[in-house]
C-alpha cells in the first residue's frame, strides 16, 4: 500500500503545473473560473496551445500523435488542468473518435481524419441519441440505405453537444431493420455541409445553448465514410463508452467545486457570523468533502487496476454514480449559498457580480441546472447500475 | 502508488482469514459473544499465537507492525468472522502503553488483557470533557469516578484510565482487581465494562495525555473503519446470495430493478468505505491522523448502517431472526457508530477544521 505517486509521476506533475502557470491564458483561465460559457476561439486557442506541447490527444498511442501517457499520467494532467483553472478539452474529435480510427479506421481515414483533429481542421460531433433512442440506443431508427457508392441518410439525432461549433459529426446509423437490433447499426462519418442536414438549436433549462437536434433528409455520404464493417457499429458505440470513461469521476472537477464553495461560504456573511459557522450548511461541505476525498482513493484504486490490467474494468461505472452525485451536491451548495443574490439570471445585472461581494458567483443558479445533465448523459445512473447489476453483481 | 498489500500483510490476511473461518464460525461466535465472558479464552490465546497482536505494535515496541494497513488486516479479518475477542482494547491500550514507554510484552502475548477506560457518561468520546479525578496520594495516586463502555474491560487483568489530575487528563495504570468492574454483553456480541473508582490506586503513566489519547483513538478508528469494511462485505455477499436463491412470482427476486439498484448502492457505498478507511490507515502516523480518521468514521457510520438496513430489508423476514447471520452483522455494523465517536461527532469535527483553515 502507497498512496504516494513515484518520484518519475510527480516530476511529471511538476512539469505539467509549470507548463500551465506559463502557457494557459489568463482570459481563458478567468472565463473557466467564472463559471460562464466559452467562445470557439477560445476552445480553439487552447487546444492548439496543447498540440503545440504534444499534450493535446491524451488517450492516443505516441505514433498517432499522442503523449504515451500512462492512466495515471493522463490523471495528473487532468487534475492539474481542473486546479489550474483550464478548460475541459473538447472530447468528440479527440477523445471519441480518435481512439474508434485508432482501432476500427483505415490506414487511409486513419491519415485523412487524424492529423486535422489534432491541427483543429476538422471540429467533431457526435450523433448517438436520438428522440426515441436514449438509454436503449440500440433502438436507434436514423436509416442509412445503400445506394451505389453512398448511403442515403434519413433520421433526427439529438443532445448534439457543441454542434453549432463543429463540421463534421459520426453517427450511428442503421443499415439493417431486419435483425437483432444491435446487429443491424454501423457507425458513419458524415460532413455537415451535406446537402440535407439541418441543425437546430436546443435550448437547455439554463438558457444556454450547448446542445443540437440535427435532422437528416436525403443526406448521401459515400460508403469510404463506414468505420469499420458494415452492421458491427455497435462493437464500436461499445469501445468508445469505455473510452468516454477516462476521467468519468471528474474528481478534478469536483475538487474545484470544493474549494469555491468553501471559499465562498467563508465570504459570504449571515447575521454577525459567516456562512460557515452556520452548522447546518457546514454539514453539507463537510459531507460533500468526506465523500470525495473518498471518491479520490476510490478513483486512485480503479487507476491502479487499469495500469496493472491494462483496461478500465466496469466497476468505473461506481465514479460514474458516486463523481456526478458528489459534483451535483457541490454545485447545489455553491448555489445556496447565495441566497438570494443567486437570482439574477446571468447577463441581466450588467456588472456580474454586483448583487453580491464575491467575485465569479454570477452563474451559480445557472451551473447547478446545467450540471443536472450529468447524472443523465454517458449512460443515465441509472445505466450505470444496470451495468454494475450485469458485471459485477451477477444478478 | 501500490494499493496491493505487501507480501508479509498478504499472508497475515490470509492466516487470519483461514484460523476464523475454520475455528470462528458464526454459531461458535454466537454461542460465546453474547455471554460472560464474551469472548473465548482458548481462541484469543490461538490468535495471539497467530500474531494477530504483535501486527499491532510497532517493532520498538516489541511488535512487527504497527502501522495503520497492518491495523486494517488484522481487523478487517476479525470484522468478516464478526470476532467477539477484546483485540480493539489490547490495540488502544497497545498506543497508550507505547506513548508511555511501558513494556507491552504482555500484552502482545495475550498473556495479559488491557483495556482503555477513556469513555464517561457525560463525555463519551470527548476527551476534554473528562470528569474522572485523579489525586496524588502517599508515593502513588488514587482516580475516583466512572468509566463507562470499556471495551474488553469485563475480562481484562489492567485498566489505563484517562482522568483529570491538575486540571490535565492524564494515564493511570489501574490493576482491574482494584476497581469495581461490572462486566456486560453488549447488543452486537462481545463484552464491555462499567468501571467505577473510588479512590482507586493507580499508577500515573502519562501526566499530560491528551495527545497519547487522541493518537490512540485515531488508531482505533481506523480499527473499526477496517472491522467494518470486513463486515460489509460478509453483509452484502449474503445479500445477493440471498437474492439469487430466494423466488417470489415465480423469479429470483435478484431480477428486480428495484433491488438490483440498491445492491449497487451498497456495493458503491463499500467501495468508497473501503477507500476512505485506506486514506485513513495511510494518514495515521501523520499531521492530519484527526482529520483523516473522523472523516473515515463519519463516512463509515452512513454506510454501514445503510448496509446493515438494507441487508435486512432486502432479505425480509428472515434476516430478523436471531439464528440468521446478517442479523447479527446488521446489529455489529449498526453498534459500530456508538463506539469512537458516531457521524455527527466526526461530521462536527471536519467542519471544525473547515471554519478553522
């Protein structure tokens, strides 16, 4: 038992810190810390700023052009990016897609499509969910019929994150009505300057526009677009949710959200005393505190399986249930603790922070029904306990 | 980072493992824990000769362990047996015998049962609320008051009583036959004492002890954080064996989502007990052991209970009766909060630190 990284993992550490004190943008950097949403530009400023280190694609082998960083490796940086106030990098093209062409791709899509995700040429979404097709995917009805040397495309998908930024999005579409469901889907790159595509809008509860329902009509993608066999896309949905579940706790994230709401709660007065001195509210943090710091060793546990076994196991479905609970419970209480200064709705008082002293609490409300969306997106909770049923209790 | 034990802890485990479920099976515990003495003499010799109490110590004191993972295997092991023996006593007064400086040979060899008197009625896991009073009196000192919930204190030969004297708690050695020691089963198996002194001789071990005290608490909890992740486990496997086998409607009642969903529930809860209680034993012999150990225990009395509950719940009926095992883990793993501090004392510790930093 050590719960210490090696002397080899924090000289990386230390390495990754300094490079992010010298090179992530203090206007990117205050915008994360705010709380608001981030322009394209700057997403795009931030990803090359990590291409040029070579630090950009975390989950690629070192000859795609990947770091060749080890899961604990890849957690250092992600911690060291949260406390440092860096934006999430954007995971479609990079954390998605990438590693699918990785393992499923040509040697030709494996050329074309990977160097122009890593230069920021190509901007990746994903078309997975649709209205009827969300927990159980597999049900999904997008219908793809070949035709020559092009599948034509019918269909809506939805909860299209960052469309509105992207120019290219891969699918999962159905090739096949007439057998086992998931036998009959395969997974498609389709460019969104199509003729036929339609992306409209969604506005979520907080006002904010993060996601798209794109509508396909008579949409023709060459058959070159496949990855991988015809009708084995969901072989491929399956690889790349394990892929989505690196850094899946967000303890990183988490952490963060704790030191706000700390800080926050010593701020803010109450009567003659703070916030913090008020026993029921100091229960909350302290709660929220002792669960993560559980959920970092239990992080820290599941990381150390998959470098000794080579993989993420499905017990990572436990970070899921236990990282977005604890996240959700965090952002709760930075809302609260505003009492009523929390109401504005963000960009209506003109000076962001002047019903209340602390800076950079203008999106508290606002956060907290964004980040409702966890515990429902990457396979609900509730997705999660059914795989933990399957795999691990064998119910 | 390495969350593999080492070889040494791994054959230590696995010793234990093997001596309790061959030798302390769940209808011999349950013939001696609840009965005076509460515990069986000839086992507790056999898992002294074991080494179950050597791994306790640290080697300057005559042990070969000591440390908070080598605390956690041993009591992990007793915690999946639901072992009635007094070993947390002989842990806790292991601590004060070795910030003392005393001998603890013998208590290593179990040739000799301690037990910590440190609890009192109006101060039950507060040291600094200590009432107990210490005088000196001829070459000696003499304590006057009452102990209360000493755990191992109805078979233990010596007493190390925590006691006012100056205006300081201080740690007197107090032979058991010197004091009235009125010994009783407790609810969840295994045996505790009432302690009254008056004008008890004693022998003055530590003059100032807060500190000795609150190092030796944080090793306990971490003792009972370990016994209780063991006991889970036992818990939630019974469980789910439990709802594989057992038909209603004609399915295992294991194929309904309802329950599917709080048998994760409590798997995940375990996990993270398991993870807190490492983070714990890791942090023992540093600056933060406080901090660390009450976090451990707050997140252990939620769990723990909620295991204990629905492990009950989710077999029905059956788990209610006194000749099923999960009823006697539920009362342990609920009893458990009751001793060291419960999740609201070490819940109002951690936000203590918090208004504090």
């Amino acid at each position: 038992m050590d719960l210490s990284f090696s002397a080899e993992d924090r000289a990386f550490q230390d390495e990754v810190r300094g490079w992010l004190a010298d090179n992530l943008p203090a206007h990117i950097s205050d915008a994360v810390r705010s709380g608001g949403e981030l322009t394209k530009p700057m997403m795009e400023e931030w990803h090359a700023l990590l291409n040029s280190r070579g630090w950009l694609a975390v989950t690629w082998p070192v000859e795609f052009g990947g770091p060749g960083w080890t899961p604990v490796q890849k957690h250092i940086f992600e911690e060291e990016c949260c406390r440092a106030y860096a934006p999430r990098i954007v995971p479609f093209g990079l954390n998605m897609l990438g590693p699918v062409l990785i393992k499923f791709g040509t040697r030709a899509q494996q050329e074309y499509y990977l160097p122009r995700i890593l230069d920021g040429t190509d901007w990746w979404c994903q078309g997975y969910s649709e209205p009827g097709a969300g927990s159980d995917l597999a049900s999904l009805k997008t219908r793809a019929v070949r035709d020559g040397d092009e599948y034509v495309i019918n269909g809506q998908k939805t909860w299209t994150t960052l469309g509105q930024h992207a120019n290219k999005i891969f699918c999962l579409v159905r090739t096949d009505p007439d057998v086992k469901q998931q036998e009959g889907i395969s997974f498609v790159l389709v460019d969104l300057d199509t003729p036929g595509i339609e992306m409209r809008p969604i506005r979520l509860i907080e006002g904010g526009h993060e996601v798209n329902e794109v509508f396909f009509t008579d949409v023709r993608v060459p058959v070159a677009n496949l990855v991988g066999e015809e009708n084995k896309g969901w072989t491929i949905a399956k690889y790349l949710l394990t892929h989505e579940r690196t850094g899946i706790a967000g303890v990183g994230f988490s952490m963060q959200a704790l030191e706000e709401v700390k800080a926050l709660a010593r701020k803010v007065r109450r009567g003659s005393g703070r916030l913090i001195d008020e026993p029921l509210f100091a229960a909350r943090i302290a709660q929220a505190e002792i669960d993560l710091e559980a959920m970092k060793i239990t992080n820290l546990r599941m990381l150390f399986k998959a470098q000794e076994q080579g993989a993420p196991g499905p017990e990572t479905s436990i970070l899921k249930i236990k990282g977005t609970v604890i996240h959700q419970e965090l952002k709760d209480l930075a809302r609260r603790a505003l009492g009523p200064a929390a109401a504005p709705f963000p960009g209506h008082v003109s000076d962001g922070n002047m019903m209340f002293g602390p800076e950079d609490t203008a999106h508290n409300a606002a956060r907290y029904f964004n980040n409702r969306k966890t515990s429902i997106f990457g396979g609900s909770n509730e997705i999660q306990r059914n795989i933990l049923t399957k795999t691990m209790l064998e119910l | 980072m390495d969350f593999n034990l080492t070889d040494d802890r791994r054959m230590l485990a696995d010793t234990l493992a093997r001596y309790l479920a061959d030798k302390y099976t769940i209808e011999h515990r349950n013939e001696v824990a609840y009965e005076m003495p509460c515990h069986d003499p000839a086992k507790w010799d056999e898992l002294a000769d074991l080494g179950a109490l050597y791994a306790l110590a640290p080697e300057d004191a005559g042990g070969f362990g000591g440390t908070g993972f080598d605390i956690s295997v041993v009591f992990e092991a007793l915690g999946r047996a639901l072992c009635p023996e007094p070993v947390l006593a002989a842990l806790l007064s292991s601590r004060l015998l070795g910030a003392a400086g005393a001998d603890q040979e013998a208590l290593l060899t179990g040739g000799t049962k301690y037990a910590a008197a440190l609890s009192e009625l109006d101060a039950p896991y507060d040291i600094a609320g200590i009432s107990c009073a210490a005088e000196a009196r001829g070459d000696g000192h003499v304590l006057s008051g009452r102990k209360t919930a000493v755990y191992g204190a109805q078979v233990a030969d010596v007493l190390l009583v925590a006691a006012r004297l100056d205006g300081k708690v201080a740690l007197f050695e107090v032979q058991a036959g010197d004091a009235q020691v009125v010994g009783y089963a407790m609810i969840d198996g295994g045996g505790a004492a009432e302690v009254l002194l008056d004008d008890t001789s004693a022998r003055l071990l530590i003059a100032d002890a807060a500190a000795a005290i609150e190092a030796a608490l944080n090793a306990g909890i971490v003792a009972l954080c370990a016994e209780a992740v063991g006991a889970m486990e036992v818990a939630h496997d019974t469980t789910l064996d439990y709802l594989r086998q057992r038909k209603q409607f004609g399915v295992p009642i294991g194929k309904f989502q309802v329950l599917q969903h709080r048998a994760v529930d409590m798997l995940t809860e375990i996990e993270q007990s398991r993870s807190i209680t490492i983070k714990a034993a890791a942090e023992l012999d540093g600056p933060q052991a406080t901090r660390f150990a009450a976090m451990a225990k707050n997140m252990i009395g939620r769990a723990a209970r909620l295991v204990a509950e629905e492990a009950i719940q989710m077999h029905g009926g059956i788990a209610m009766t006194w000749e099923y095992p999960v009823s006697h883990y539920a009362k342990r793993l609920v009893m458990l909060d009751h001793q060291l501090g419960d999740t609201d004392y070490h819940l109002a510790k951690v936000m203590a630190g918090n208004a504090a930093a």
